[in-house]
C-alpha cells in the first residue's frame, strides 16, 4: 500500500484519491508515559534483551531483494506458491497468537496492546464509521544481520509515489469479511501474498495497532503485526507495479545515521529512514518510528536533520 493508502497498480486506472503526506508520529513531540527504553534487536551500540537474536555483521553494504531468483522465474519449492499463482483463499478464522513468538519481539507485542489511537496519529477514523478499509502487513522477520521489517518499492514508471518504499497491503475486499473483526487480518494476508509471493501459511499475525485514517484519500488504515515464523521466497510479481521486494534489519531502523525528517515540496514533515538505498517516508515511516518509540527500541537522532523529497506533489 503506498502512502496515500492507495494498493499499488491502482496508477494505470487512475489513482483512487489525491495524495497525502501526513504521517504518524509526524514532526510531533512523543506522548507522554512512552514505554520504557529497550535494547533494539541488532543495534550495534546496545547489548540484546535477554534470549534476543544478536546482529550478524553485514556480508556487503547494500541487501538484495528477498527471493530474486523467484522473481526472475526460478521454480519455487514444492509447497510454495509462485509469485504468479492466484491468490488463494484463507477459509476458517485468522487467528491472532503471541504463543512461541522469539523473545525480542515482547516489546512490540506489548506496546500493540497498550498504544493509544492518539499516541499514533492525530488523524483518527471517523466516528459513527465512514472511510475506506484497508490494512497493511508489518512483518518482522529474522535474517542474516537479525530481526528485519519486510518492505517493498513501488515501480518508478507509476505516477503516484514512483520509487516509494511500503508495507504490502491494500483495501478490504468483501470476502475479506468484517472490517472490525478478521477483515484487516485477512485483508494484509491476501495482499501480500498477491503483491509479493508470500506465503500466508507460514505467518504468524500476533497483533494489531490502532486503525489511522488518511483524510484526502478517506482510508481507514490498519496496520497487522506478525511475525514470519517460517520464511518463504518473496520477490516482485508484477514489474509494473513493484520495482523491488526487500527486508530492512531493525537494527538499521534504529541506527541515528539512517534517521532524518522528510521535507515535502508543500512544507509537510515526517520522520523518514535511509536504509537499503532507498528513502523511507510518509505513512510507512511513521508507523516504523512509532513501533520503535513505543518499543523502546528508539535511539536519540538528530530531529533537525532534514531530507527534501524532490519528487513532485
């Protein structure tokens, strides 16, 4: 989903609302009674929580996309859907489950049943309903250098948000059932699995975060927590829609270096992370700068350090 919560390929039929820029977590002081500071998985300059995965050191300065080979064609593993399969259906309930998650995932689970709506945004879903649902999929794994977010980048020929960095997601169909029940659930499943080649089988959805609404667009965003208990090949399934699929360790995320607020040409600020040679702003940046805030997991970075996008509004 880019960040004016539009699924991506929506450009080649024209865009589904105008474009936002307003991010969670924007350039807003933290909110009172934030959790309480935790070593980031990974962070070069912090000793892990106990039973917390340690970082490997980095084989080459930048990462390639997760499952390239796959992308390229290669055949997948017998029980692993390929990128261009159909999406299957996902009968029976989606459960949410924090049984037999990796230790140094405690933080995040506890801050996803204790954050406020207005801890995450300002912009909050209409009351009495209204808005388009949709959800996204904030999914931690672990890989080479520890844990790691899975991101994925738009294709620099759309029109809306060329080259931008996002969580897999999209609006809810109607079989994705009840937007305030496993609707969001099914809704982040599907879409990933469509827009990446994921296998939803082998992800473990152990949490929510408040729904955030996006004004110009009228989205209704909720992001889905889970955690890739058992990794499948991912990589680009249409080239004309997503340029890359690829992981960011978290340990980056928390990294000083790589933070920085994003300027828009109309004065709009957020937070924004340099990580895999790619820029990482709008609603997915702050999300990511919320879930580390509320985790404990954030560093202190310089706030002042600003990032132009030079991409038209």
């Amino acid at each position: 989903m880019s960040d004016d919560g539009e699924k991506h390929g929506t450009d080649s039929h024209g865009a589904r609302g105008p474009h936002t820029h307003e991010t969670p977590g924007g350039a807003r002081p933290h909110p009172p009674g934030a959790a309480q500071a935790h070593p980031a998985p990974g962070a070069a300059q912090a000793q892990p929580a106990p039973g917390a995965p340690r970082a490997r050191q980095p084989h080459a300065p930048r990462a390639q996309p997760v499952g390239a080979s796959r992308a390229q064609g290669a055949t997948a593993p017998r029980d692993t859907p390929a990128p261009d399969t159909p999406a299957l259906p996902h009968p029976g309930p989606t459960p949410l489950t924090t049984e037999g998650l990796p230790s140094w995932l405690a933080p995040v689970v506890r801050a996803a049943a204790t954050v406020r709506p207005d801890q995450l945004s300002r912009f909050l879903p209409p009351e009495g309903g209204g808005g388009r649902q949709s959800a996204v999929l904030v999914l931690f794994g672990e890989g080479e250098r520890g844990p790691e977010l899975l991101l994925m980048e738009r294709a620099g020929s759309l029109r809306s948000h060329p080259g931008q960095p996002s969580f897999p997601g999209g609006a809810l169909d109607p079989e994705d059932g009840d937007p305030q029940g496993e609707g969001p659930l099914r809704a982040a499943l599907r879409e990933a699995e469509e827009e990446t080649g994921l296998d939803p089988r082998g992800v473990q959805l152990f949490g929510v975060l408040p729904s955030l609404f996006i004004p110009v667009s009228d989205f209704v965003v909720t992001p889905v927590l889970g955690w890739w208990r058992a990794p499948s090949p991912v990589g680009v399934v249409d080239p004309a829609e997503t340029a890359r699929v690829f992981t960011v360790p978290v340990a980056d995320l928390t990294d000083p270096a790589n933070r920085a607020m994003a300027v828009h040409p109309r004065g709009h600020q957020g937070p924004a992370f340099l990580v895999e040679s790619a820029l990482v702003w709008g609603f997915t940046a702050g999300v990511i700068d919320r879930i580390l805030h509320f985790a404990g997991w954030e560093r202190p970075w310089d706030r002042d350090r600003r990032v132009p996008l030079d991409w038209g509004s």
